[in-house]
C-alpha cells in the first residue's frame, strides 16, 4: 500500500525523464565507488602492540586485491617519522617479485617478509629479537593501479620487571609494628605491585605483629609484557626476659673483670721474678782462671835456637842451672852485693848468624 503511494507521488512531482537520469546517474556512482575501494586491507589485528624486550613479533598487512587492479603490485613497508615535516624512513619493499632491504642501519637487522611470496595477499613482516630501538610506527602500503591501500600498526618495545626483592622493615617480635617491602629494579614502567597472603587470611594494612599474622607472604610486580615475583616469611619471635638479659649483662662483666685481674697478677708476678733474677746475677763475683806465664823471645833468639840446637838459654835474673848438650854446666855465683854473678862460658861465632845470645 505504502509503496503504491509512492509510486503515485514521484509520478505526480517528476517527470519520467527525470527518473531514468536519477537512475543512470546513482548506477554510474556505484560503478565509480566499487572500482576505487577495489583493493582493501583485511587485517584485523591490533593497532598497538606491546611487546617484551629479546622477543619476535609479526606485524600484520593482509590485502585484497580488485579485478579492476591491473598494475604493477608494489609493497613498501616504512617507519613513520614523529615529525610531520620529515620524510619517513623506508625499511623493506617488494616489487616485481623481488625484495629490497633499504637503509643499512640496526632497525633493517632481523626484518623480514612473513610470508615466502607477499604477492599472495599477506605482506605482513617479521622482526626478530626486539629492542627499545623498535618502538616505533609502522606503515605498510600496497599499491597495484589504479588501486591503493596502506595500513599503520603501533610497536612498543619494553622490559619485563626483573626478580624483585623482599624484605622487612620492623622488628619481628610480637607487639612492635612491621612493614613488607618489595622492590624490583629493572622494568619498564608502569609497574605494578601486589600482595598476597599465602595461607588464610587478608593481610591488614597497618597492624602490629602478631601470631596470626606470620606466615608467607608473596609480592608480584607485572606490566604489560611481564610479571616476577618473590616470597618472604614474617615470624612473629617471643621478646625475650628482660631481667635475664640483665642479669646476663652484669654476671658477664664481672667474669671479665676477674679474668684481667688474674692475668694483670700473673704478669706482675712473672716480671717481679724476672727483676729479682737479674739483679742477683749483677752482684755475683766471678773468678777468671790466671793468664798463663808469657815467655817473650826475641826474633834472633828464635833463629839462633834453630840453628843452634845444642845449646840450651835461660832467662836472667834466674838462679837455674844451665847445662849444655856437651855436658858443661854453668853455675850461678854470689857477688859482694849480695847478687849470685852468674858465669858463663864462652860460645863460638858463627860468621852467619853472631853470638847466640
């Protein structure tokens, strides 16, 4: 009913021309929109992507192509610059079926087609062993005349959180308060810290220590592209006895105190001993044994007794007998002086060596 009215109401205000060139012209505008959205990217993946420093990642382009696309296919994959003003940096490209690495720099190292032919629909790119280098804005672009598409995919690179450390700040002793601290220090931020009670019970924001609240405790810190974390065990110790303690405290100081005076007495003792020794051994008079009797002999007694074995010298002044090899004696005699002359009897020259004295 309703579409017989219409049909009475658009012949009533136009004319029949009129709707034929309506017509033709909405026909032609469908043609001209269906030829330019001929090809059209059919990635469906996300825009931005986060992922962890060391890992691979594969940045998606799928494509489709338009019987309309009659050109030369070229794929170009590029680094959209921060800056409007600057160019962007070309990374890889493939056209007529062969691939361009562009630019010699780090970000080229580890780039790579996913696909073995991106002519098939699927220019996508791998890029293996991430770094904060490759944080950046992609573009991938596929152009076959008339026929044109372009796609833009957001990587962020960051750091997992490392190992973090837990400690406790407070005494662990029943009625003084405590607090857990966890730390980790590497990881690109945000990070985010958690605490869990491993056995029952919530863990209290502020208290003070008790039994019920000692057991293990675990913090986890995790961002976007990881999670660590580390366990700690909160004792709640009785304090100890006080009097004891003191009692302790006073006992050992006086063992210490007995300790050095005994050892200051033995080493009174000891060197009291030693000055005694010494000073007696300073009074003793000691008895040399005599110097024994020096007989001088001169040099050309010496050479004349050599050679002159026969006869026999004595010393003068003595009251001995001298005696010859030959069998004469000399004997001493007494003078008016009181003095014994001594007598002697006449020795040879000899033309070498003199009178033998």
């Amino acid at each position: 009913m309703f579409r017989k009215s219409c049909s009475h109401l658009r012949s009533a205000f136009f004319p029949p021309w009129l709707s034929v060139y309506l017509a033709c012209t909405a026909s032609l505008l469908s043609t001209e929109l269906k030829y330019v959205r001929g090809m059209h990217m059919t990635s469906a993946g996300p825009q931005t992507i986060h992922k962890a420093e060391g890992e691979s990642v594969t940045l998606g382009c799928s494509y489709t192509l338009s019987p309309f696309d009659t050109g030369e296919l070229d794929i170009e994959w590029s680094m959209v610059s921060p800056d409007t003003t600057q160019k962007d940096q070309m990374l890889l490209s493939h056209t007529s079926g062969t691939t361009y690495v562009h630019g010699n720099h780090a970000l080229a190292k580890g780039l790579s087609f996913a696909a073995p032919d991106p002519s098939l629909g699927d220019a996508s790119i791998a890029i293996a062993l991430l770094s904060p280098a490759h944080s950046a804005t992609y573009q991938c672009k596929v152009k076959k005349s008339p026929g044109v598409d372009m796609r833009k995919v957001s990587l962020v690179v960051l750091a997992k959180p490392s190992v973090p450390k837990c400690w406790v700040e407070g005494g662990e002793l029943v009625g003084e308060a405590v607090s857990l601290h966890c730390k980790s220090a590497k990881g690109s931020t945000p990070l985010k810290y958690t605490w869990r009670r491993e056995s029952a019970g919530p863990i209290p924001a502020t208290a003070t220590q008790t039994q019920s609240f000692a057991g293990f405790y675990l913090c986890e810190v995790n961002n976007a592209v990881g999670a660590e974390h580390c366990r700690i065990n909160l004792k709640a110790n009785k304090p100890p006895n006080r009097a004891g303690v003191i009692v302790g405290t006073i006992v050992g100081s006086l063992l210490l105190i007995f300790i050095l005076l005994v050892f200051t007495g033995l080493l009174y003792w000891k060197l009291s001993i030693r000055h005694r020794f010494e000073k007696e051994f300073s009074n003793d008079i000691r008895e040399d044994a005599p110097p024994p009797e020096s007989r001088p002999v001169s040099r050309g007694t010496s050479r004349s007794a050599s050679q002159h074995p026969q006869v026999t010298y004595c010393q003068v002044g003595r009251t001995d007998i001298s005696s010859l090899n030959d069998g004469r004696t000399l004997t001493p005699s007494s003078n008016s002086h009181g003095h014994t002359p001594v007598k002697y009897t006449a020795v040879e020259y000899d033309s070498k060596y003199g009178y033998a004295v």
